[in-house]
C-alpha cells in the first residue's frame, strides 16, 4: 500500500505570495491533518478534515486554510505568506484516531 | 488540553549503551500517547504507542515503552544503542481525537 504522499517537496516564494500544498492519503483513509514544524515553535497542528469537513483547527491565523475532496486528498492554502511561515508542512492520514502515518513533508522557504 | 514535555533537547549515548528519553503528559482525558522518530529531511515515522492495555508497550527497531498513570509519563528505552537509532524524537499525546500535540523532541547521537 502507498504511504501517504505530498507535492511537491520543497517550495520557494517571496513574502506577500500565496502557496498551495497537497497531500494524498493512504488509500482507505479519510481523515488528514497537517502539522507546522519549525526550529522554535517545533511540531504544531494546523487542522484536520474528514469527509471533505474541517472536524479540528489549531491556533493559526486565518491565513492557513485548507480544505479536502471528496477522493480525500486534501490541499492547504497559505495566503499573505509571512517569513515566519518558512517551515515543513507534514501531512497525516488516519484510519483510526489511534494511529496517524506521516508523509515527507514540504519544505517551504519564504524570501 | 492536553500537552508535552520532554526532559532533554540532547542527548548523547554510546554504542551498545541504553537510550532513555524521558516524556511527561497532561491530559483531561485517558490518553492515547505515541513516540515517533525523524531522520533528517523526512516525517515522521511511528515507533509505538498506547491506547490501552497492556501498559509496557514494544514498537519498531527493539524501542519500548512503559505508561505510567500514578506518573504521568511514557519513556522510551532501548536496551542498546546502534548508529541507525541516531535521529530526533518526538514524543506525542492525543485526547482520543485526531489532534497531536508533540513535545519538543530530543536528539539521539550515538558515539562509536
């Protein structure tokens, strides 16, 4: 069975640009949720979404959005990119909240 | 809300020696806790994890751990150290929902 994929993998942009991340679950999974990692904050949760809903958000500003198709596949949105959102974005799928597989992550840098 | 600590941002093991990283949780709820391993420029991949049950839990690559409740703590050993294991650790709690919320981490070095 494939892991849990992301595209693409590493991503340059300049402050003010907007980006978009995607990520595919493993097949059979309909929860994901993303996950911030940066040198000083470490590993925060950003959101998660099932069948196609946001079920959780973190304490970002309203600047992170995601959302998800109806295939599960789920893409985050980062508008007004800051300095500070220079970080790997790690994406998560669930079957069972007891278990989450993590993709590669991409590796964002903001100029 | 449910947080993390992990005693140690560094820690350095000998080949062959024990590794012991050190995690306390809060929670409101009965958690379910997980430790996790990172090599560079990868996610995450899961090393075990408690939800209920049997408390000493074994996972992957010889790591185990033991939930205590009286504690508030889930540490993870293993017996003896290999250059494969030197990587970063995060240890994770989640309120049987499907939001983690991870400690710091801790990096592994293993000296020859």
């Amino acid at each position: 069975k494939a892991g849990v994929t992301q595209t693409p993998r590493y991503l340059i942009k300049t402050r003010g640009q907007q980006v978009t991340l995607s990520c595919s679950p493993i097949s059979g999974h309909r929860s994901v949720s993303w996950y911030q990692q940066t040198p000083g904050q470490g590993l925060q949760f950003l959101f998660e979404y099932f069948s196609e809903t946001q079920r959780n958000k973190g304490n970002f500003p309203g600047r992170f959005s995601g959302r998800q198709f109806s295939n599960s596949r789920s893409e985050m949105n980062v508008s007004t990119l800051e300095l500070g959102d220079s970080a790997l974005y790690l994406c998560a799928s669930s079957l069972f909240s007891n278990e989450q597989f993590f993709g590669p992550g991409t590796r964002l840098t903001v100029l | 809300a449910q947080s993390v600590t992990q005693l140690g941002s560094h820690v350095s093991v000998s080949e062959g020696a024990l590794v012991l990283l050190r995690c306390n949780y809060s929670s409101s709820v009965p958690p379910y806790l997980f430790w996790y391993v990172q090599y560079p420029n990868q996610g995450l991949q899961l090393l075990l994890k408690y939800t209920t049950g049997a408390t000493l839990v074994k996972g992957i690559n010889g790591f185990e751990a033991e939930f205590k409740k009286s504690e508030t703590s889930f540490h993870l050993t293993k017996p003896s150290a290999h250059m494969s294991d030197a990587a970063e650790y995060f240890c994770a709690v989640s309120e049987r929902d499907y939001k983690l919320s991870f400690g710091a981490g801790t990096t592994v070095t293993v000296r020859a």
